[in-house]
C-alpha cells in the first residue's frame, strides 16, 4: 500500500482538477473555517471592530440586524447557486447532444466553472459559521468585522456570478471547446514527451514473444487511464523479471484478461502481484492523463457531428480539423516515447505498447475522411492541414505517412465530386507533394 500512494496521489490531483466535488468543497470549507476562527478571535479581541468604519456597519449593539444580514446573504446565495447548477445542467445537456457525450470531460474539468460554485458554497458556508457568533444572550455581542467580512462576500459573489454568466456564453461556444479541448491534449503531449526531435531512430529491441512467461489476469474491467511506467522499473529490476504490458493506455481490458506477462514468475509473490496491479490506473472512462488519443477522438468526435446530413455545419468541422493539426503538428515535434525500457542499458525490462504515428493520423483523418468524401471545402482543409503538418517537420515517416493518405483521399473524393471539384483536389495534392519532396 505505501508503494501505491503515489498513484493515487496523482488520481486524486486529476480528480481535485476535473470534478465539481473537491474544489467547491474545499474552498466551502476553508471559507466556512475562516468565518468561525474570524468571529471567535474578534469576540476574544473585540477591539478588532473599531478598525471597520462605522459607514460600513453602524449598528454596533443590534445582534439582530448582524443575524438578519447574515441570514439574508446565506439564504440569497443558495438561491444563485441553484440557479447556477441549472446553467451548468443546460449547457451540459447541449453539449452532449449537439456535439458528443465525450467532451463533458472538459466542462467539468473547467476552473471557472469549479471555481463558481466554491466562491457562492464558501460564501454561504461563511455566512453561516458566523450566525452563531452574532446573539443577544448572554451577553450581547456583535461581530462586526466578521459581518463586514460576509458583506463582501457577498459583493465578490456577485461579480463572479456576472463573469460565470460571461464564461458560460463563451464555453459553450464550439470554437472554445475544440481549442480547450486541443491546448489539454497539447499539455499531455509535452508533459509525456518532454524532449523535441532529434532526428534520430529509437532502439528497435526483440519484443518478449507471444507466448513466453506467464500472463497476470486483470481483476476488474475497466479503461487503462494511467500507467506507472517508473514504478513498473522498479518492480522489474528488483524481482529480476521482465515485464510486458498487454494493453497500452486508453484502451479497454475486460476482468479476466491478460493485463501483463512477466518472465520467472515464482518470483511473484500474491503480495507482489498486487504491488505490480497498484501501478496501473483502470477506471469506467477514458482520461487525458496518459491519454492522447482521447483527446484526438473527443475533436473528431465533433466533427463527424458536424458534416453529418442532420447537422451539415462544414465550417466546425474545418475547425475541428486545423486544431488536429495543431496537435500533430506538437506530436511530431517531441522525441517519440520508446517502447521497451532498459535498465541497465541493454537490459530490457518492461515493454508498453505505445500510440505511434500511424495511429494517431488514422484517428485523427480516416473517419473525417471517409464521411466528408462529397465536401470539398473539409477535403481541401485536410490537404492543408496534411501540408502544415509536413512543413514542420523534416521526418521521412512522417511525410511518407502524409503522401499515402493524402493521394486515398484524393481519389476517394474524385469518384463523388464534380470533375472542376477533383480538379482542385489535385491542384492541391500536387502542390502537397511538390513540398514533401522538395
């Protein structure tokens, strides 16, 4: 268990970010704990009042005007919270059903939205961590900072409510949602990919075979969200084993099936086998943790919506299309992840199958492709793209890759187009190519 904590440490730091649970709460409380140390330090301190101007609270010896605007402040700020948890489940429900259930994951993930919800909860918490400081028996007493205090609360709710209706108006516009969706996806590439491009092939090792050493049955179905790979090192070179992960990050391991294989396995122990289960992650939904393909299908997710006969927005999925290149275009640029890690050097220890090139341009293009056949302005886009794509980088793999996919997209739109529309394509395949090879 003390091996596992920093795992879960780390999932509860994504959920602290992407949930409207812990960060209201958490700010709720600490406001909540503030206004009962406040009002007990100016009872024990009372000449703590003189330093708020009378302008600001004149009525120094009422406890019943402090509890009224106490009372007032606490019962109003409930009042706008409900009315915020109604937005929040109407744009909700737009976003799932206009553009996919899948991008909810960057709703809730929002801070300004968290952050909302925290302010009016702890001014709210405030309010009434302070009411029972405010009484007249036994001896009257009125705590006036504390109420000045929850005043402008009160104020500072106000305002934020009047820029969460401003956010809200632009969150749900699609433009901000594929951006926001595309800059998390970005920081999960660089955070995995720290180091740019050298140039230089990874070491290709001899993968452990099929059916060499013992498989590790997964105990609970589930998405791989979050892979230890440094905790799996550590494992390895202390049992002397080598261990291969079955299944890469994102991807769906049902209970029962090979999760790892690991040579000599009577050096794992049932203790130690659950030490090497703590290192993986594995919830009902797919993350952006590890995860960079999920952010990829959220985008495309979007556009496929958007050129559907029910929907025919071409112009969001132009969009969604120049932000694929955006995160390609960052993909391309950083050293890839190796597949097989080494310690010592030429020692191979663990084996993780990793997301490569290939896959991520055949999410990010196939199904955009083969939908949009009969559109020329999405076909034209995804030529573009393809060439920003190659003016970034110098990789022949990666130009090859382009080459192939431009040239079946040209010819898959040619059998449904307009000749002067084929045309175009070509015009533009040619000068695509013109710059590969240049």
């Amino acid at each position: 268990m003390p091996r596992r904590l920093p795992l879960i440490f780390r999932a509860f730091a994504y959920e602290l970010r992407g949930g409207f649970l812990i960060r209201p709460f958490v700010i709720a409380l600490a406001l909540g704990v503030v206004g009962a140390a406040l009002s007990s330090l100016e009872e024990r301190a009372p000449a703590l009042s003189a330093w708020v101007p009378s302008i600001l609270f004149p009525s120094r010896q009422d406890p019943q005007t402090a509890q009224l605007i106490l009372s007032a402040i606490a019962t109003s700020i409930m009042t706008v919270v409900s009315i915020v948890f109604a937005i929040l489940l109407m744009t909700l429900t737009l976003a799932s059903t206009q553009f996919s259930p899948r991008i909810l994951v960057s709703f809730v993930r929002d801070r300004a939205t968290q952050w909302t919800l925290g302010v009016l909860l702890g001014t709210f918490s405030y309010c009434i961590a302070v009411l029972p400081a405010a009484r007249s028996l036994p001896v009257a007493f009125v705590p006036v900072v504390s109420v000045t205090g929850a005043m402008l609360l009160a104020l500072v709710a106000v305002a934020w409510l009047i820029f969460f209706i401003h956010h809200i108006s632009q969150a749900i516009s699609v433009n901000h949602i594929v951006d926001r969706i595309a800059r998390d996806t970005e920081q999960v590439i660089e955070g995995m990919m720290p180091h740019p491009q050298t140039g230089f092939a990874p070491t290709v090792h001899r993968p452990m075979p099929d059916g060499e050493g013992a498989s590790i049955l997964n105990p609970r179905s589930g998405y791989i969200r979050f892979i230890d790979t440094g905790r799996l090192m550590e494992l390895a070179k202390e049992w002397r084993i080598r261990i291969r992960v079955e299944r890469g990050v994102g991807q769906f391991v049902p209970a029962g099936t090979p999760l790892v294989r690991v040579t000599r396995e009577n050096r794992v122990s049932p203790m130690r086998l659950a030490e090497l289960l703590g290192a993986f992650d594995i919830g009902p939904t797919r993350t952006l943790q590890q995860d960079v393909e999920f952010g990829v299908i959220q985008i495309v997710d979007i556009a496929l919506r958007a050129i559907s006969p029910a929907v025919n927005d071409p112009s969001t999925a132009i969009s969604c299309i120049d932000q694929l290149s955006s995160i390609l275009i960052c993909w391309c640029g950083r050293a890839p992840l190796p597949a097989v890690l080494f310690d010592p050097p030429h020692v191979p220890r663990v084996e993780i199958p990793r997301i490569g090139l290939e896959g991520l341009l055949n999410t990010a293009f196939d199904q955009i492709r083969h939908y949009a056949a009969a559109d020329l302005a999405v076909n034209l886009r995804l030529l573009r793209a393809m060439g920003d794509i190659a003016s970034t980088t110098q990789r022949s793999d990666v130009h090859a890759a382009l080459r192939r996919r431009a040239r079946d997209l040209v010819d898959r739109a040619a059998e449904v187009l307009l000749d002067s529309d084929a045309v175009r394509l070509r015009q533009r395949l040619a000068s695509l190519e013109a710059r590969l090879t240049a």
